[in-house]
C-alpha cells in the first residue's frame, strides 16, 4: 500500500515517537539511536555553521567602522593619559602599549611583507648567510663570548653599591657557573644538550637584569603588567565574597581567594580560546620563542605567561596541547612554574616590605633562565607538535561551546575538577612534611636535638649555595635558613621571615637583603609540587605518570633559576 509524501513524514514522527517511549516492540528497530544522535548533532552544528556566517558576514560588512572607532578610542585614549596630571608619569607604558594595539590595528591593512621584505633583504644577505656558513664550533664559540661579555661586564662594568665590593661579585659569577656545571652533569641526554638555547637563555636573563636594575623605563613596563594581571586575577575575589563574606576574602586564605583566582582565570582562558584570542597570542609567542630559543610554541607561551599569572593558570594557557607535549616539554611548563611567582601574590609581598623592583626583575629574568636550565636538565629528544608554529583549533569537540558565554560556562567547570586536584594535592603533600618533621624531631629526641626537622638540616645543606650566590658570609647561614623554610613551606612564609628579620635589632645588609629577596622569589616548594602534579594531571591524564616522575627535578632546577636570579643581581648591586 502506497502513501502520499507528507502521510509518510507523519508516519516515522510517530514511529520515532513510539521508539522513545515503547521498549522491545517492533517499531523501535526501526530507528538507530546512533543513526538518531548523529543527525541531532548534524542538525545543531548546521545551526551553529548559520549562526557563524551571518556573524562573518556581519563583521565583513562593518570591518572597517568597527577597526577605525577602535583605533580612534586607543588614540584617544594615549592623548588623554599622557596630557592629564595623574596619569603623566605612567607615559611611557602607555605609550608602549597604545602604539602596540594601534599598530596591530594597522596591519590588518598593510600587507606584513613592506615591513618583513626590507629587513630580509639586510638582515638574510648581510648577517644571517655569513653567520650560518661559519661551521658550528664556530658560532658556538662567539655565542660563549657574548654571554662571557655580558657577564662580566655587568659584574664589573658598574660601581659597587655601598656594602659591596668586586669580590663579591666575582663569587656571583663563580655560582653562576657553578650552577649551569650542576645541570651539565646531571643531564638525562648529555650528547643532546641544545647549547645555543642554553646559551641565549642565560644571556636574554643578563640583559633583563641590566635594562630592568639600571633603565626606570624597563623597570615601569615591568612592574605595569604584573599589577595588571594581580588586579585581573583579583576580580574572582567578588564572587568569593558572594558565597563566603569580604570579610573572609580580606584574610586571604588559600582555599577561598587562590582557588577562586583559578576557577575564574580558566574560565576566561576558554572564553578567549573560543574568541580566537588565545591562538593570536599563541602564534605570536611561538614565531618570537622559536626564533630566539628554537622551543616548541607551547613552551614559549608557559613559560612567558608564569611571572604574571602563576604556574597552574599558565600550563591552562596551552591546554589543548598539554596531553600531547613530550617529556621535556612537561618539565620545562613545570620548572618556569616553580621558578616564578604569579601576579596575583605580587602585591601581598610587597606589602610585606618586598621592593616591588626585585620581584618583578627575579619573576622576569627566570623566564629565559628556565628555559635554558630545563633544556640541560632534559634535553629535547623527540619533535614537539608546536615546534615553530602553533595551531590551536584542532577541530570542534562533539560537545562544544556554542557561543562565549557557553564557552565560559565549560571553563568554569573545568576550573572547578582543577581546583579540586589542586586542593587535594597541597593538602596531602603539606601534611606529608609535617608528618615527616614530627618523625625527625621523634628520633632527634633520642640524640638530644628537640627541634629537628627538615628545615634544620636543609639550613646546613644550602650553606655553600647561599655562599656561590654573592650573600655576605657573616649572614650565609641566616639567608640559607629563608631558602629550606620557602622550599619546605612556601615563599610567603619565607617572606614574612625576612621581613621579621630587617625589622629586628640585627637586620641584614643591604646586599643580603636585595639578594634574599631575590632568592625568595619562585614557588619551588613542596606544597606547590602537589600544585603542578594536580594541574597537569587534570590537563594531561595519559601523561600522569611521566609528570610525577619529573615533577621533583623540575621543582629542583626552578628553585636554582631563582637563586641564579639571586645571583645575577648580586653582580649588579
């Protein structure tokens, strides 16, 4: 029997029907679940596809009035500010930044090749061609003697400051080597060591120590992004006070203010991802990464994020690549996570008495450093997906965000499975430490020592790396106690020590103190361990193991990176 077209249509409506509601009859073979949700799916992301192109269409069509209001406005804005009494002295980190956005404005019109086409035909024929055709020991060599330049001449191309002297100096510049020998021989893949990387990471973090320590302007630019990125961070602090009080907030607890500041963060960061801002930014950071240093695009993008955002917001940064980033790639995100500290703790340390100059110069000069400390410590074996470019749309998930909104929402949730492990993490890995300080201080009864624990004997171990970091001698064992009390704590803590100290009746000198706040200023510590073993494993569960497994060298050679920092301002001071 035969039915008409729109008798037919009806009829499977109500067969579908009857499938949803009826089990085991006949009629519901008749339609494939599977076959069912594919066409939902299909259905849902046709709309999506519509809602897009009228969006594209749209944009093409008011492009140009959209970009011109946009440029006037930051124009605008630059005038105002830089005419305005309160705003004059912040001239020029305005003008950095107005020009920056007012040029990126402008190139979406000029075409990148009269700007790339005139410096290639210099820069390829006069200075990349002859230095590529010299053989490799010999580029190698004029790379060492730069580095040894720069070294030594800002060790010794400056006037000591009051209470210091060339000698001690001069024992900076032997802890500096020091240091990168430690690395050398500890190497996984000694053969495989990238030294022009290693090389021009040591050398970038002596010349942000140089235009951040001896240039006002440095030193401004600086100091503006990191408390713009606290005062981003602190906005989560509102929804804090929503479910608990501002009371609450004001006492800065861990797991109110830090985990808010977490589940926020991520949340924007999939917003901006879905926005395509985060691919812009992450191509960006590639290209300059890849040029300079020859690391992956993810990496880059890590590691340059951790001084203003923190070790667990960064490794969010690149989170469609964390699952797929190689062993090297995992312990390089998580030693610039512990050799920095985020934008979101900056204003609580300087509130404690911290000069704001050198946590910005340490958290700064460890980005390079880092890098290059990483890449001894563990080589790069294998070929990293975001090697020299970065495509961070690897396709629609099945599930995926709608619009912004919808994208912030799954953020935000994400967020929350995050903060979860983080919260877990620190306070399994804190207690561990107490539990081990109470065994020692049980056993050291037995030898007559009542106070035992892991700070004590860390305080004697880091006596000769408090020495090859310039510290006074008279004070080498009080500053070696800071650094066991941040690494068994945290810097806070250790902070707040130093603070006690310079304000009892025997303070340090001006050198030991510049170069203890230095040395403070990361988060290698064992709380923060069970941090990046929560954050990656949330964002890397296949590569969980490998990420415990190198968790302790990463922590290790971050702690280093910001006792080299240390030292490398024990050259200049």
């Amino acid at each position: 029997m035969e039915y008409p077209s729109d008798a037919k249509s009806t009829t499977g409506e109500i067969v579908e029907r009857k499938t949803s509601h009826t089990t085991g009859s006949t009629d519901e073979k008749m339609v494939d679940p599977e076959v069912q949700e594919s066409k939902e799916i299909a259905h849902d992301e046709a709309e999506i596809a519509e809602d897009k192109s009228k969006y594209d269409a749209f944009y093409a069509k008011s492009r140009h009035f959209i970009l011109a209001l946009l440029a006037a406005a930051i124009l605008g804005w630059w005038i105002t500010s830089t005419i305005l009494p309160a705003t004059r002295h912040r001239w020029v980190v305005q003008t950095v930044w107005a020009w920056f956005f007012l040029v990126v404005i402008a190139f979406r019109y000029i075409p990148n090749r009269v700007v790339t086409r005139p410096v290639e035909a210099v820069f390829i024929p006069l200075v990349q061609k002859p230095f590529y055709n010299l053989p490799y020991r010999v580029r190698l060599g004029m790379g060492w003697l730069a580095l040894l330049a720069i070294v030594f001449g800002s060790a010794f191309g400056f006037k000591p400051l009051p209470g210091s002297n060339y000698g001690d100096r001069a024992i900076s510049v032997l802890g500096l080597f020091v240091f990168q020998f430690g690395f050398w021989a500890t190497s996984k893949h000694r053969s495989h060591i990238p030294w022009p990387t290693v090389i021009v990471g040591l050398f970038i973090q002596q010349a942000i120590a140089m235009f951040v320590l001896k240039s006002g302007a440095g030193f401004s630019i600086f100091k503006w992004i990191a408390i713009l990125a606290s005062d981003f961070l602190a906005q989560a602090e509102a929804g804090a006070a929503f479910f608990f009080s501002q009371d609450v907030v004001n006492l800065h607890w861990f797991f109110v203010n830090t985990l808010a500041s977490i589940i926020f963060f991520i949340a924007f960061v999939q917003m901006m991802y879905y926005l395509g801002v985060m691919q812009w930014m992450l191509k960006g950071f590639a290209w300059i990464f890849f040029k300079a240093m020859n690391v992956s695009g993810a990496e880059a993008v890590v590691a340059a994020a951790s001084p203003f955002i923190g070790q667990g917001e960064s490794a969010c940064l690149v989170r469609p690549y964390v699952d797929l980033m190689t062993e090297s790639e995992l312990h390089l995100t998580m030693t610039s996570g512990f050799s920095t500290i985020a934008g979101s703790v900056l204003a609580a340390y300087i509130n404690l008495g911290v000069p704001a100059q050198n946590l910005v110069t340490a958290s700064v000069m460890s980005i390079p450093a880092s890098i290059a400390i990483s890449k001894l410590r563990i080589p790069e074996l294998e070929e990293p997906v975001t090697r020299g470019r970065v495509i961070v749309d690897r396709g629609e998930e099945k599930n995926g965000p709608v619009n912004a909104l919808h994208a912030f929402s799954k953020g935000a949730l994400f967020g929350l499975i995050v903060a979860g492990q983080i919260l877990t993490n620190v306070l399994t890995v804190v207690s561990l430490v107490a539990t081990i300080n109470g065994l020692l201080t049980w056993i050291g009864h037995g030898f007559g020592f009542h106070h035992l624990t892991l700070q004590l004997i860390l305080r004697y171990i880091f006596y000769p790396v408090t020495f090859f970091i310039g510290v006074p001698r008279n004070e080498i064992l009080r500053v070696s106690e800071l650094l066991a009390t941040k690494l068994v704590e945290n810097e806070f803590v250790g902070y707040q020590t130093l603070t006690g100290i310079m304000q009892s009746d025997n303070p340090l000198s001006a050198r030991g103190f510049t170069i203890a706040s230095y040395s403070l200023c990361g988060f290698a510590n064992l709380g923060s361990l069970g941090i990046q073993i929560g954050v990656l494993s949330a964002l890397a569960p296949s590569r969980a193991k490998i990420i415990a497994k190198i968790a302790t060298s990463a922590m290790i050679c971050g702690f280093i990176s910001t006792l080299q920092a240390a030292g490398i301002a024990g050259m200049l001071v």
